[in-house]
C-alpha cells in the first residue's frame, strides 16, 4: 500500500467516524426523555434539558383534590315558598371537622334555619339548622343544632342589619353548596313574608307557565 493510499484511508475512516458520533448527539431542545441506563448508547454524547414548569404542572395536576360530583348539598324548599327573596348573599360558615364529615354524607337540613346579627352587631349567625351527627366521630361530635357563625363582609353584614330593624325584614338559607375550592358556602336571602294572597298567586302563576310549556312542547312535536 502506497502513502497517499495510507492517508485516503485514514481521511476515509476519520470522516466516518464524525458522521456516526454527530447522528448520535441531540439537540437539547427535541430531548424530552433521557434513555435507559442499558441502551447501548448511553455516554456524555447526550444532552437532556427538561423544562422545569411541565414538571410542576404534572405535578400540580397529580395533587389536584377531586371535586365532589354534586355541588349542592341541601336546599332549603319552604323558603321560596313562604318568602319573597329580594337579594342574595354567598356566605362562609364556620364549622367542625365531624360536621364537615356529616355534610358530606348528606345529613344537612335547612328547613328551621334562619339568620340573625350578632350581639355585637358586626357578624351573622346562623340558627335552627340540623347537621346529624357523624357515626366515628364518638366522644368529639358536635351538637346537631348549635349556632354557626358565617363569614360576611362587614358592609353586607350593616346593610342586613339596617334592612331587618327598620324594615321588618328576614334573612333565611336558601342553599347550601360545595364552591370551586371545595369549601361549604350558604346561600342566604333578604326576605319577605308572604301572605295568603301572595301563595295564592304564585301557585297561579306556576301553573300558567306550567301550561304554557307544555302547550309549547306539544306544538314543536306536531
């Protein structure tokens, strides 16, 4: 073998070797997995770059708390019969760990509660609810009918104060839900008793938009 044929083949195996080690080196930036420690491939050859915030995300979304599959847990039916609801409030309430148990095994009855300003005059509490006790609780379980302070801003709490002295108004629970936090939330409402004449007339009117639906439906499926 000559000289020239000696280097043509040496230039020959060089170049074949940048070929094979450059196929074998990625860009960080399409790495988004490292190989296994068996692959034959494994070396400093590589370089991996993992993008910290889709790490967190996963992680975030794997400790997510699982929403309960109904929002509401009870409502309070007899109020929007017996009241005229004039105004809205979602409120907080305060509540023990073996009630929290208890509500959400459905044992929330709304049907006596109504709400009255504090002695202080700056809080609502929250009265004549039922929350059953909870079966493993034992010896801390909680009183089934026991005052419940809510958590209102100190404006509403005023406004509610200066409507129910001077207005003869009522201010009763009209829903209790799950919000988006999984936090338990009542729905209260400023109201205002009805007569016999007011029942009579909403019943009326129920039944006229009752029959007006149905004459609707029957219509489209002609």
């Amino acid at each position: 073998m000559s000289r020239n044929q000696f280097f043509t083949l040496s230039q020959t195996i060089l170049l074949l070797q940048v070929i094979i080690s450059s196929s074998f080196v990625i860009k960080p930036q399409h790495v988004t997995k490292a190989p296994s420690s068996t692959s034959p491939c494994w070396n400093n050859r590589f370089v991996f770059d993992v993008d910290r915030n889709n790490l967190t995300q996963l992680y975030a979304k794997s400790k997510k708390k699982k929403k309960p599959t109904s929002s509401t847990i009870s409502v309070n039916r007899q109020a929007r019969r017996n009241y005229e609801v004039l105004s809205t409030y979602d409120a907080g309430i305060c509540l023990l760990g073996s009630e929290i148990k208890a509500i959400r095994d459905g044992k929330m009855n709304l049907g006596d509660g109504y709400v009255r300003p504090d002695k202080t005059g700056r809080g609502m509490s929250l009265h004549g609810v039922h929350i059953g006790k909870h079966a493993t609780a034992a010896f801390f379980n909680h009183e089934e009918r026991r005052v419940r302070p809510l958590l209102l801003r100190k404006e509403e709490c005023k406004k509610l104060r200066r409507e129910i002295e001077t207005k003869g108004l009522t201010i009763v629970p009209l829903q209790a839900f799950f919000n988006d936090k999984n936090l338990v939330k009542v729905k209260v409402g400023l109201c205002r008793g009805k007569n016999v004449r007011d029942k009579r007339n909403t019943i009326k009117d129920r039944e006229a938009k009752r029959d007006a639906n149905r004459m609707i439906k029957s219509f489209r499926m002609n």
